[in-house]
C-alpha cells in the first residue's frame, strides 16, 4: 500500500472515530437535556442512557439489515446509531407528541426511551425487514423482553432450516440476522432472564445478551442482587466448550473503546455464522444521573464512587484515548462537544414546537369558542372564569383545552344557544380525533383482521364418521402446516407424544422436528419463542399444556402480547396463537378456570372457548387467515368424546364475537361457553320436562363478545337470563352479565332478576365428589333456571324445597 493510501486510510479512521465522538457526546446531551425537560415540568417522566453510550455505539457497529433488538429503555445511543432514531423524535417521545409521524416508535403511549420500528403499513402488510435495521417494541417490566429475544433468535434458525421458507426473503436472508438482546445488569435476577439463557442454550440460536453492569439496581447493589456479585461468573456452567453446546460469554469495560469493538465484532460473528448465543457482560458501566428523574444517585453513592464514576465515564475515557491517540487535539474536541450540544438544543426545541402548535391552535379555538359563549350568556359568570384558567396557560396540554370546553357545558346546564351547538360540535370533533390518538389500535382494523373473517361452515359427508374430537383437531391441524409453510407448533409434550391428549398425533413425524417440537417445562418462554417468532413472520401455535399453567407466562400475554399492537400504535403485530386445554379436570392444580382473570388481563387479545374440538379447529382456521394474536381453551374433557369428521378440514372458520343459539326457547335464556355449556346442554330433557322453554346460547368467544347483540335479542324475548361457568364469583360470569345488561342495555327488558352460577370462591377440590361440590354440577344448574321461573310464576312452577 502507497504513503497516500495508508494516509487516506488513517484519516478516514480518524474521521469515523471522530463522528463516533460526536454521536456518543449528542447522545449524553439528550440525556441531560432530557431531564431538565422533566424537573421544568415540560415532559412528565425521563428515563435516559448516559453511561452506556461507547459500548452501545460498539454493538451498533454490527447490527445489520434484518437484525432484530429486544432491548430496554436505556438504548437510545443503539437507535441513533443504527440510524433508527433522531433527536426530534427522542424528545417528540418525551413530550409524548401523539403524531406517529413525529414518534413513529409510539406516537405518544409509551414513556421516553422505549422504541420500536414499524414493522406494518397501514393496511397491516409486513414491511421488508430485511431491507432495515429492526427493534422489537420496548416496555419496562423489568426483564420483559428476554423472551421475547428467544423467538426473535429462533427465526433465524427456522428460516436456515426449513427449506419451504427458502424464498421468503422478505423476512430473513438465509438465516443470518442476530437478536440482539440489552439488559441491565440487575434484572438478571428476574427468573425470566435465568429461562431465556437456559432456553437459548439448547436451541442453539443466534442471540446476543448484552448486560450494562453498572453495580446497582435503582439503589440496591449488585452484592444484593447476584451471587458472586457477577452475572458472567456465575454463568461459567453454561459456557459451551469443545464438547459440548453452551453459551460464549464476552466479558469488556464499558470505557474501552478498542476492546468494545472487538467484543462485538467476536460475538457478531460467532451468533451470526454459527448460530451460537453469546453473553457480553459490559462492566464498569457508569450511570450520571442516577435511574430517572424520580430520584438522584447522590442519595446512595458515596462520595468515592461518585468520583471513580467520573473519571471512568466512558465519554471521558473515549477522549482521552482520542487524545492519547493523537487522533485530534483537545480544541478541537471541545469543538464537536459544543457542536453535538447545539445540535440537539436546535432539535429539542424543534421537537417542542412541533408538539405544542396544534395543541395551541385548539386552545385558541376554544378560547373564541369560550368567547361566543361569554357573549350569549353573559348571566353565567363562570364562562369567564374558566376562560382565563385556560388562557394563562402558556405550556398547555389536550387536557386543558377539553376540560375547559367540558366545564363550560356544565356551567351552561339547561341553556341552548348557538354558541353552545358550536362547543358540543367541536368537542364531538375533538373525541373522535382523540379517540384515534389515544384509544385506537387495541385490536386490527386492517383488512386482514381475523374480525372480517366470513363464516365458512364445517360440511359433513352423507355417512360422516364419528372420530374421537381429537382426530378432527389433528387432521385439521395437517391442513393447516400442509396449507401454511409458515406454521409451527411446539410446547411440552408436543413433538414426539403428539401432545398429552394426541392431538397432533404423527405430525412431527410428518412435518419435521422443526415445526412441530417439544420444548422444556418453560411457559414464559415457549410465549416468548412464539412472540418473537410471530413478529418475524411466522405463525406460530405456542402451547401452554393446561390452562392452569397460563400463569407462568401470563406477564407476556399481559404486557407484551396484548398491549404490542396499541403500544406501537399499530406499528407492529404478534399473529400468534396461544393453544391450551382446560376445564372440569379435577384437583386444585389441574382444574381452574381463571377467566375473568385473563379477559380482563388480555385485552388486545381474542379469547375462544370452544365447546367442542369441531369449534377449536374452526378457531385456528380464522385466525390463520387474521393478524391478531388469540388464545384457544380446548375443552380438556372432548378429546375422547365422539364427534363427526368434517370433510373441509382447514377450511371451515367460527367467526369471533358471534354467539351460537344452540335451543331456541321462550321463557328464559342461559348463556355458557366450553365444558360447562355441554352441562348444561346435558340438563335440557329436564327443563322440557319440567315445563321450562330454555333458550341456551353458546358465547363460543369471551373477547370479543357477542358483538352483533344475539344475546341482547334472546333477552328481549325471554325477559329472564342466567349466565353459567366454572369461574370463581364475580368472574368471567360477571364480565358476561355486564356486558348484556350494562354495555347492551338489557336491564330494559328484565322480568326477573339477571344471575350468575359459578363454582366456589376457591380452588377446586379434588376427585369426583371434589369436583361435584365445587363446580356447577347438574342438579345445581337445574335448580337455578328453575328458582327463577318459580319467583316469575310459582303456581306453574312450585318451591322443590
């Protein structure tokens, strides 16, 4: 190489270390300036990442198109530079500007620092991520997005190995992106990070951990928090070795800029050729400014350690090494610092503008609104004062203006006036614009959402055979994997058993180790493996053996799999189906029936409780076609019983939210769902021959409900209602009753007095007898609809006792 190529060489070094400089110094500007934005009361919470800007400017250096991160709220320096975040939006976030187009990360619903790529166009189609860098979306329960990560990782694998998705490349290219996957160092306490490490070491997948050890959590130190005081120490057992698959596990200081770049550059490589997870514990990470800005760090560092975290800054170590370097002077440093400083300033207050002017002009809309008011009634002394309440506020939020608008009607009771149909016109205005920046995106409205799904009715041969329900679910789950490339199944149990209750019988032997798998006794993360997994493109069946079980995972559902779609304001999408099984088994651990719990800890996500296996393989059947995640509970006692075999298997669809009258009736109408329904369908010969026209309707789903109002109809018929399951009270049957008699109005068309039946107040006690005093049982459901029609008429139906 000639003097001038080397030259030419070291200069363009020099310059990129340069911009290095200068983005890690804007990145620390954002944090400061981030959290005077807060205590001046223009932003309502910061939460920043000063002290990890070198090392995450390490990992940026390796982050490729199609990659993926599952990371926290302290990556900001990551986002900037992979390109995926300005200053603008950062503090847009901030601000919580509701305009996607200003935080395209959230437009607005999340805190500050918590990101996310859009990963769906309007009309709900995956955009190209093979084509930009990628980022799962963030929240803050603390160790949430390790599970998540595992998926993320293993779709890499499955688009490596499974020859049908060899031409997808509009999700992966081969199999070579990285999960890239940041945490701090004291959620590594959290059992669920312990789950994922685990998980990942046996499936061999392409992820990389970074832990930020900066020595606390909030407060607590880490001698508090790991054994050993080491995350990495005390996870030697799984590093792998020359015979046996494990982890790699980096360790490097968070202010060494040389060695940062070669600990990345060694794990970016290891994951993405070899599809091995590597841990890189980044210690001696520094933290500024303490966690957020609800506290101060000084209150629990000594003075000794305040001093050490400044010398070891990474920001200071990375200048001196500059200098060190002779790579520029300290002039001319001094130079980018101010220039990353105005930089940001410029951007800030950009941002800042572009939040407040439309909120401005609705204040000034309000205002000549209030005037008109104050003109036609100047009796009402009131107006003027909450006119200039809104008036004298010059940091103004939606709040101030539409509660301004809603004192004034109230102040203005029993008065009309033109001036007032203006106020209530622009306040309807206002909601429906509100309603799409705060409450919409809950579920798709995308034309594929799985809501739009028609009908297709199940159709039977002339001499259909009568299989065990288990043979229906399994064929109809061949046509599925047949028909979709993209599905796979896996759980406990799953792959070589074909499940506890057989229903994938044979498949695994048909279709391959690779899309239908057994897993560990891990539910957090088989949810977390089809999250990710379901964000890369594929449709993946996650199993949770028993409904019992859905606890161990229900943080996920909760907070990532029913929140992603509002959270991201529907930017992203998890097309994931959980599948379990559930009902009338007997015993404390292995009969519960948690749903008021879960519909009302899963909005965001559809919950189907079919009657019978027919129903369930309908269920998978829509929603393979929808964009929604959804939850299945297979009623646990049908897989044995008898049911005819369709002859469109894969085909025919149970469209959600719609009930199923099941017997018509005229005298009172009950409503149930799964295994507790076919009890009750079981006691109809009674009621007939007790003189009672029973109107029993299936709910077949919990969310949605009954969205066309059948159940309302039945009610205006019958004038009398009862709702049974095997919830605990003022559960799932609570939910059922208010939304017919509160959210449908039903309460206009009561005779008699709407109940609910339901088990006991406790777990279900064990064996038959156990389940007979526990549960609704026959006799009790019998004698409830009987107990209301004997209030309504009791010289036709006479007291039993």
């Amino acid at each position: 190489m000639s003097k001038q190529a080397t030259k030419e060489k070291k200069n363009k070094k020099t310059d990129s270390i340069l911009n290095d400089y200068k983005l890690v110094c804007m990145s620390r500007e954002m944090s400061l300036l981030g959290r005077k934005e807060v205590l001046t009361g223009k932003a309502k919470f910061g939460i920043f990442g000063d002290g990890k800007e070198l090392p995450q400017l390490a990992l940026s250096k390796h982050f490729k198109n199609g990659d993926f991160r599952s990371g926290y709220y302290r990556d900001q320096t990551i986002m900037m530079a992979i390109g995926e975040l300005t200053v603008e939006q950062f503090f847009a976030q901030l601000y919580a500007n509701p305009d996607v187009d200003k935080d395209p990360n959230s437009g607005g619903r999340q805190m500050n620092a918590h990101f996310a790529t859009r990963l769906i166009d309007e009309e709900g189609n995956w955009v190209d991520q093979t084509a930009q860098k990628n980022t799962s979306a963030d929240m803050s329960p603390t160790a949430g997005q390790m599970a998540r990560l595992l998926g993320l990782a293993q779709a890499s694998k499955v688009y490596r190995e499974n020859d049908l998705l060899s031409d997808w490349n509009q999700f992966s290219d081969n199999g070579n992106e990285v999960a890239w996957g940041t945490i701090g160092d004291a959620s590594t306490s959290e059992g669920i990070f312990w789950e994922t490490i685990n998980a990942a070491g046996v499936l061999q997948v392409p992820m990389v951990v970074s832990v930020w050890d900066d020595g606390y959590g909030i407060s607590v130190s880490k001698k508090y928090q790991t054994t050993k005081e080491s995350i990495s120490t005390v996870l030697r057992g799984f590093k792998r070795t020359k015979k046996q698959p494990g982890f790699e596990i980096i360790n490097v200081k968070a202010w060494d800029y040389q060695a940062l770049l070669d600990a990345y550059a060694e794990a970016s490589k290891i994951a993405r050729d070899e599809h091995v997870p590597v841990l890189v514990h980044v210690e001696e990470v520094t933290q500024p400014q303490g966690h957020s800005t609800s506290g101060s760090h000084e209150r629990y560092k000594d003075e000794d350690r305040l001093n050490w975290e400044e010398e070891y800054c990474c920001i200071n170590q990375f200048r001196q090494w500059i200098e060190k370097e002779k790579m520029a002077e300290s002039e001319e440093l001094d130079q980018i610092e101010e220039e990353a400083k105005k930089e940001v300033r410029e951007a800030q207050k950009k941002a800042w503008k572009e939040y407040q002017d439309p909120i401005k002009q609705q204040k000034d809309e309000m205002l000549a609104l209030l005037d008109s008011l104050i003109s036609n009634h100047n009796d009402v002394s009131k107006l003027e004062e909450i006119k200039k309440g809104l008036d004298r506020k010059n940091n103004v939020i939606r709040k101030d203006v539409i509660s301004a608008g809603r004192q004034a009607l109230f102040a203005l009771r029993g008065k009309e006036s033109g001036a007032k149909s203006d106020l209530v016109k622009w306040l309807d205005h206002q909601q429906e614009e509100n309603q799409q920046r705060f409450n919409s995106h809950l579920l798709s409205d995308t034309p594929n959402s799985p809501l739009k799904v028609e009908e297709v009715k199940p159709s039977y041969p002339d001499e259909a055979k009568n299989v065990d329900g288990r043979v229906v679910l399994r064929d109809n789950f061949d046509k599925i994997f047949e028909k979709y490339p993209n599905a796979l199944v896996f759980g406990e149990d799953v792959g070589q058993l074909g499940d506890v209750n057989l229903g994938l019988e044979d498949m695994q032997e048909k279709y391959g180790e690779l899309r239908v798998s057994d897993t560990g006794i891990r539910e957090a993360t088989i949810l977390g493996q089809g999250i990710g997994m379901s964000l890369r493109g594929l449709r993946p069946i996650a199993e949770i053996q028993y409904l019992d079980y859905l606890l161990y995972c229900f943080q996920g559902l909760s907070d990532d799999v029913a929140t992603v779609r509002y959270r991201t304001s529907g930017g992203q999408a998890y097309p994931l189906i959980v599948r379990t099984r559930g009902h009338r088994l007997e015993g404390i651990w292995h009969s519960g029936s948690p749903m008021g719990m879960i519909i009302n800890g899963v909005r965001g996500v559809h919950v189907c409780v079919p009657r019978n296996l027919t129903h369930a393989a309908g269920f998978y059947n829509t929603l393979f076609q929808g964009d929604d995640p959804a939850l299945i509970v297979e009623p646990l006692n049908a897989y044995r019983l008898k049911e005819k075999l369709p002859e469109n298997l894969g085909e025919f669809t149970i469209p959600l939210g719609v009930p199923e009258i099941v017997q018509e009736g005229e005298d009172i109408t009950v409503v149930s769902y799964g295994s507790t329904f076919n009890l009750v369908q079981s006691v109809l010969p009674q009621f007939e021959e007790a003189g009672i026209s029973v109107e029993l309707v299936d709910a077949r789903t919990l969310l949605p409900f009954d969205r066309n109002g059948m159940i309302l109809e039945s009610l205006k018929k019958t004038n009398r209602i009862l709702f049974v399951d095997e919830d605990v009270p003022g559960g799932a049957t609570g939910y059922m009753m208010q939304q017919v008699i509160d959210e449908q109005g039903g309460y206009r068309y009561l005779d008699s007095e709407a109940k609910c039946l339901t088990s006991q107040p406790h777990r279900p006690a064990y064996a038959t007898d156990g389940d007979y005093f526990s549960k609704p049982n026959a006799e009790d459901i019998f004698e409830s609809v009987y107990e209301i029609m004997h209030e309504a008429n009791p010289g036709k139906y006479p007291a039993i006792r």
